[in-house]
C-alpha cells in the first residue's frame, strides 16, 4: 500500500505538469493567432488606404500624389472648369529635373512658392505635374482652372513635366505617366474623348516644353498643328460676337476678349487730337476667322514685348482679315516710334492690306475724327500702297 501511494502521488504530478503545459501552448496559439490578426488588419488598412488617398491609380501602375502629400499650400481663389475638357496643352517647368520622390515634393514646393509669391498667381499655375520619377503631382486638379497661359485657363488642362527639355529627352517614365494621366482623364470624364493636344509654344512666345519634348509631341496622336479649335473654343467661352466683312457698325474687340497681358510698364499718353496715322503690315500669316486672329493678337503682343522689349504690342489698333478692329494701346496711350507722335493701326498682312481691311481702317478714323480724337485734316502715312 505504501508502494502504490508514492506512484499514484507521481501521476497526479505527471497529469498537473501536462495540464500546465497544455495551458501554455494555447495561450501561445492565442497570442499567435491575435498577431496574425492584426497583421492581416494592418495589411487591409494599409490597402484601403492606398486604394482610397488616390482612386486616380486605377489599378493601371500609374501613381498620383495629391496635394497633401507635397504639402502644397491651399489657393487663395479657385475658379471651376466646365467639365469635360477637349484640350490639353504641355509645358515644362524650366527647372532642374527631378530623379526621386524627395526630390520632386521639394521642386513643387519649390514651384508653387515662385507661382505665387514672385507672379502673384493664386496657387500652382499646372492642373497636373509629371516627375522624373514617374510619378503624376496634383497641381490644381481636374476640376479648377490652371494659369498656364492667360486666358487659357478656362478651356484647357495643363501638364508640365518637370525639368527644362530644350537640350534634354524626358525620361521615358515621364512620357508614360502623362499618357496614362490622360487616359485617366478620358475614362472620369475630365477629358474629352476626341482631345487635342498642343505644346505651349504653338500659343505663346516661348520655348516651352522644349524642343525635344516638343519633337517627340509631333508624333503623338493627338498632338494638332492647328490651333484654332482651341482659339474657337475661346471666343465660344466669352460668348465674343463675330462680325462679318459686310456687317455694320465697325466692330471693336476689347482687350480682354483677345485674352491681352497687362502692359509691362506705364505707357506714355496719347496727346488728343492725334495729327498723325500711320498704316504699318505685321509682317505675318494673314487671318480669316476670330479664332485665327485672335490668336495672331495674342501673339503679336508676346513677340513685341519678349522678343521686340516693347511695353506692350506696339499698335493703337490692328485689322485683322476677319473684319474685326483689334484694340492694342487703344486711344489713350502712344506707341515705342522713335520721333513719330500720332496713331499707328496695324494690318494683320505680310505685305498689302486687303481692300476690305483699308475700308474698315478708314472707318475706323472716320469714327475717330467725329469722336474728337483724331483731327479732321490728320495726315496719312501710308507706305503700303
């Protein structure tokens, strides 16, 4: 009896070391279990969340960083686009480049700051930037306009690749974001389905986005010579009438309506009554149409100030070949000829005015003389003849 108590004893220990044992391997197994949970937990909130910070990714590889993630300053003002777009046109920043994503959240900062403190602008001017690291930039979104170009804003949306790409090829990357950002654009319906794509040279005087970007532009689909779509697109947006060559009264188009930059500086007044007029060709392409024209305009006056370092275009007025008068300087204020004082109306010609174009100038300073701004035996310098 004494025998078989100590090994029953033994047992019992043998059953409360088992039992013990047992207890710990489950609390192993649930503590294991609790880890792998909130693995699997983290790892879904971790794809929610990049699923939900961009719904722009689409699946398609291609990554948009917002604003907040460049920590890009809020606009003071924002005007809305008329959604969808037909025109996209392409810049680039004239900046140094951008190989990682540190250094591309620094170059949009970088951006924004000069867009807004040094031009005044209320925020970035580009609605999309493209990194060479492959990566799209929200500037101003798909839904505010860009100020990109004056008056462009309204009817376009604009894409800047970052770096300066006159010497320089963009990165292959590059290329492919800013094609898979417009095929994003198309499929949310920000975008247009029949598109067109300009290079911002084609609207202003610039090199802008370079000459190699711009060579290999030339060979995408949707990239278009003429720039007249977007031009009618303008006129369109600001409801501007069109007159015909035969219409009456004399037709002023405001400056505004030709989308003017404000003169560089302050310019010398225009003494009333004006003694003299002078008639001067611009020396380019001839227009038809006030999409054309007003693009001819607009461009006049870049050239004159960039190229030509005038205050502002140099003509009082300009005809264009679509019938319309074209305010450039306008009554009140003088143009850069060096010892001329008077008025000096422009034909949008390479070398002889139209009849139709003379008879509208000649309206235009008959107007002018029962006004009281032109004298009545003011003196025609005419060299075009």
């Amino acid at each position: 009896m004494k025998s078989e108590q100590p090994r029953s004893e033994h047992i019992e220990e043998q059953a409360t070391t088992t039992t013990h044992t047992n207890g710990r391997h489950m609390r192993g197994l649930i503590w294991l279990c609790g880890i792998l949970m909130v693995l699997v937990a983290t790892a879904i909130v971790y794809f929610v969340w990049m699923m939900t910070r961009n719904v722009d990714t689409f699946g398609k590889g291609l990554r948009i960083l917002d604003r907040s993630e460049w920590l890009g300053e809020p606009p003071t003002s924002v005007e809305n686009l008329i959604l969808p777009v037909s025109h996209v046109i392409i810049h680039h920043t004239a900046t140094e480049g951008c190989e990682i994503e540190e250094e591309c959240v620094y170059r949009m900062r970088m951006i924004q700051t000069f867009h807004m403190k040094s031009l005044g602008f209320t925020d970035i001017a580009y609605n999309f930037l493209v990194g060479g690291d492959g990566q799209v930039y929200v500037g101003r979104g798909w839904q505010a306009q860009g100020q990109h170009i004056k008056g462009f804003g309204s009817v376009s949306l604009s894409i800047a690749f970052m770096g300066t790409f006159i010497s320089v090829m963009p990165k292959k990357k590059q290329l492919w974001a800013a094609r898979r950002l417009m095929e994003e654009g198309v499929r949310l319906h920000k975008l247009d389905t029949d598109y067109h794509i300009y290079a911002h040279r084609q609207l202003s005087a610039t090199e802008s986005p370079g000459e190699k970007l711009f060579g290999l532009m030339k060979h995408w689909p949707r990239w278009t010579e003429d720039v007249n779509p977007l031009f009618v697109s303008i006129v369109y947006r600001f409801a501007i009438p069109v007159r015909s060559l035969n219409q009456e009264p004399l037709r002023l188009v405001e400056r505004p309506a030709w989308l003017a930059q404000p003169s560089v500086e302050m310019l010398p007044p225009l003494k009333w009554p004006v003694q003299k007029v002078r008639f001067e060709c611009t020396s380019t392409d001839t227009c038809e149409t006030q999409a054309s024209c007003t693009f001819r305009i607009r461009y006049l006056q870049t050239f004159h100030i960039e190229s030509l370092r005038h205050k502002d275009i140099n003509y009082n007025f300009v005809v264009g070949g679509d019938g319309n008068v074209y305010v450039g300087r306008g009554w009140n204020f003088s143009c850069d000829v060096p010892d001329f004082e008077g008025l000096i109306v422009g034909f949008v010609c390479q070398s002889q005015p139209t009849t139709s174009q003379r008879n509208i100038a000649r309206e235009l300073l008959a107007r002018s003389v029962k006004l009281g701004t032109l004298k009545r035996d003011y003196q025609l310098l005419d060299d075009l003849n």
